[in-house]
C-alpha cells in the first residue's frame, strides 16, 4: 500500500529543508521533493554559501597583502584561483552531504524530480529520464525559491554576459567586471572581485545602490568600496549589451558603448512558482508570480502552505527558514506566535559589510513618527585596531519616550555577527538604556554596541 505523508514540501532549499526537519521532530510523516541534482536550493549550491566562501577567500587575500601592517615580513602575495574554486566546491560538498544524513536521520522520504499538483492531496514528481511517481500527502508546503531575474534584450549566455548563478563557476578572474545591478547580490560580488584586482563598475538604475537601505550607511559603504577602487554609477539605465567574442560592450542611456570582459547581470530574482501546477488546486499567483497566504502562510486552500521567496516578504534565506518553522508548527496543530518582520535581520556580506534591522530614518520621516539617533564609529575602540577593522559605525533609532529600538544599522566588516544582539533586543522589546547597562566584554567589537548605547543615554565613555 502507498505511504500517505502528513506533509510534502516542494523544495528543499533554507525553507524546504529546515520545514521537513522540523515536520518530522514533531511527529510527521514527511515526503521531501527536489528537482535540482543536490538539496540545499539556490543558498547552497549557487548562493549564499559557496558566494560567501569566495567572499572569505577574498578578505583573506586583502588581508595577506597588507600582512607588513602587522609585523609580519611577505614576499608578492598571489592566489590560486582554482584552488580558491575547489575550497568552495569542497564546502558546499561537506554541506550537500550534511543535508543527506539529516534526511535520514529524521526519517524523510526525498523524491528527485519536479513536483507538481495534480489536485490537493496528489503531487506528481517527474525525475530526469520522464519517469512519474505520485506522492499523496494531506499537507503540502511550497518551498520553491526563487530564480534569477534577466533582461529580454539582454539575455546571459553563461559565457561574458552571466548571472549571480554561472560567475560562481567563472574559471578566472577577469580584468573588468561590469555588475548591472547595485543590490545585496550585485554589491557583493563587486566588492568580492575588486579585492582580487578587478577593475570593477556598478550600474545601478536607483539613486544610490542598495535603495532599501540607510542612506548614511549606504554612503559610509560607497566611499570603502570607492577607496577598493570600484566605480558606482547611480541613476543609470542600462540600455545594450553586445557579445563581441572576447568581451561585451555595454551601453547605457546618454553614453558612448563602453567595453568590459565580463557583464554580470544581478537585477532581482523571481519566484518560482510558474510550472507547479496551482491551477490544479485553485491557487491563483498575483502578478510575477508571488503566492498570497495568512499570517500562518496558509494558503487560499486550507491544506497547502507556501513560504519563502514565493511570498512578498523578504527573500532572504533565513526569512524562509523561519516562516518555515512556523508554518509546520501550525501543521503540527500548535499555535506559535506571528513573526514579528521587524525584528527580520538584513544582512549584505560586502566589505565592509552592512546589516539592519527595524526601520531606517527616512521611513520614520514618512510616516511622521518622532525618532531619536544614536550614532559611535569603531575607530576609537581598541578591538578594531587590533583586528584593523576601523572602518564603519553603529547607528540605533529609538523612540524617546519609552526609548525602545526602532531600528539598527551597522557598517564593519563584521556587521552581520553583531546585528544578532539588537534582533534578539528587539524581540524583546528592550531600551537603548538597557544594552548601555549590559555588560560588554573588553575587548571586543561588541563594545562599540555599548558606546552606542552610551551615546543615547549621556554621551559615550571613549569620544
């Protein structure tokens, strides 16, 4: 007799795969259905991880050339491209290999192949040589992700012209680098490459790159990554890009064509949902395919759930894999608290990096809520020299009566690891008085998290 699962997911990427793990824990009979060759989704196998492994490979390279800096006598630095390849390719390997014994370890049935609905308890899963098998389950979870966004008279071709996909892949470092796009995966890689000697430019069509971040932040960022020596052009509109063999000219409105090595095209992502089979069920996708669900990601059909990139809320990993767990909890039959969006990190892995969370000034301007600021650079503190990262600033919005956080934002190098502290602060509705009381350990970066504080209270101990 054919096994009935309690829940399918669709899609084993952050989302995917942290929901049939936590399905099961909690007693599920779970059936897990992925098309690519690996699990993991974009984040592992062509996205956030192996992205940050050359991210790491690049700071490690900047770092041992100024290696004299700190006492220590080198000959020429250089680096090995393909050995800096195969480290990536082995840490996504150690991780794709980890997921596998999680499946096992939880007992989760994986089917390889592309799932779609027949009708609402039926998934039929078609494997690479056209094979079908149908999965029934009373629940379902769609955990598709999202693919990579192109221009129609642009198109990728895997070779000069790529995307955030294919340049992980690039087999050297090319001499120049044009990124159309100044968002998270575009500023990234353009910081990534320039470290390595790129000649890099940014065409970002907004104002400024990163739009949806602070402004002050955002500017502390542009002028490091001017200082690296990559060229920002904002309010650009890209309107040509020839394939000429061995490089691409590319044009932009009001400018003569311009000729690069490489083009990489990071315009946004777009989910992925189109070829699943909604009609079948009754789920109609809004305009550009987002799916429309409950507070609890239900959606429009009682018995199927969709999370991550697929919604309209933030398409960050860790955002899926937190929707992820609440949805199943919910499956589960428990009643767990509504995500608070708010206290939803951001995190942009550039150098230096950027992270936030909450709002930022100009928001709070619109909606005329009154706000006050707290700013404290990491120059002065001892931990940054130590580590020469000196470069950046915390800066926390609060509001004055009951002095709770409204929103973090941080500019250093390790920005990502110290937002944690404020996104837990938040959760918990703490005061700007309340991380200055908290006892910080001497020395670390943390302090400048304290200073800030400080400088909300009375003024900061060390300016």
């Amino acid at each position: 007799m054919a096994t009935v699962y309690d829940l399918a997911v669709i899609g084993s990427g952050p989302g995917g795969e942290v929901g049939a793990i936590r399905a099961a824990q909690l007693g599920l009979k779970v059936a897990l259905i992925e098309k690519s060759e690996h699990l993991g989704g974009t984040c592992l196998n062509v996205g956030c991880i192996p992205t940050k492994a050359l991210l790491q490979a690049a700071t490690t390279y900047d770092k041992l050339k100024h290696a004299e800096e700190f006492g220590f006598k080198t000959g020429p630095i250089e680096y090995q491209w393909d050995k800096i390849m195969g480290k990536k390719e082995e840490i996504v390997n150690q991780q794709r290999k980890g997921l596998r014994f999680l499946m096992k370890k939880n007992k989760i049935d994986t089917f390889e192949g592309h799932g779609r609905f027949k009708d609402r308890t039926h998934i039929a899963v078609t494997d690479a040589t056209g094979k079908e098998i149908i999965v029934e389950a009373k629940q379902t979870l769609i955990a598709t992700g999202s693919r990579v966004r192109e221009f129609s008279f642009a198109p990728s071709n895997d070779k000069n012209i790529m995307t955030s996909d294919t340049i992980l892949f690039i087999d050297s470092v090319p001499k120049s680098l044009a990124v159309v796009g100044g968002g998270v995966v575009g500023t990234e890689f353009a910081s990534l490459f320039a470290r390595f000697g790129c000649e890099v430019t940014i065409v970002e069509l907004a104002p400024q790159i990163l739009p949806f971040e602070d402004d002050e932040t955002v500017k502390e960022l542009v002028r490091s990554l001017k200082k690296q020596g990559i060229k920002i052009e904002t309010s650009t509109k890209l309107t040509k890009l020839d394939e000429k063999g061995t490089h691409v000219e590319l044009t932009v409105e009001g400018q003569k064509p311009r000729k690069f090595d490489k083009v990489l095209l990071s315009i946004g992502r777009e989910p992925v949902t189109g070829d699943l089979g909604l009609d079948k069920v009754g789920i109609k996708a809004e305009d550009g395919g987002f799916i429309t669900t409950d507070d609890h990601y239900k959606t429009s059909v009682a018995n199927i759930f969709a999370i991550g990139d697929v919604l309209k809320t933030p398409a960050l990993a860790h955002t899926a894999s937190a929707e992820a767990l609440h949805a199943v909890e919910v499956i589960a039959g428990h009643h767990p608290p509504i995500i608070d969006y708010s206290c939803n990190p951001s995190a942009i892995y550039s150098y230096p990096e950027i992270a936030s969370i909450g709002d930022k000034e100009s928001t709070l301007k619109d909606k005329g809520v009154d706000y006050k600021v707290a700013k404290f650079p990491f120059a002065p503190m001892a931990k940054a020299k130590i580590e020469g990262m000196t470069e950046g600033f915390i800066k926390i919005i609060f509001e004055p009566k009951y002095r709770e956080i409204l929103g973090v934002h941080i500019v250093h190098a390790k920005a990502t690891e110290m937002i944690a502290e404020f996104v837990l602060g938040k959760l918990l509705e703490t005061t700007v008085d309340e991380i200055g009381l908290a006892i910080h350990p001497h020395p670390t970066l943390s302090e400048t998290i304290m200073e800030t504080a400080h400088a909300a209270i009375g003024g900061p101990i060390h300016m």
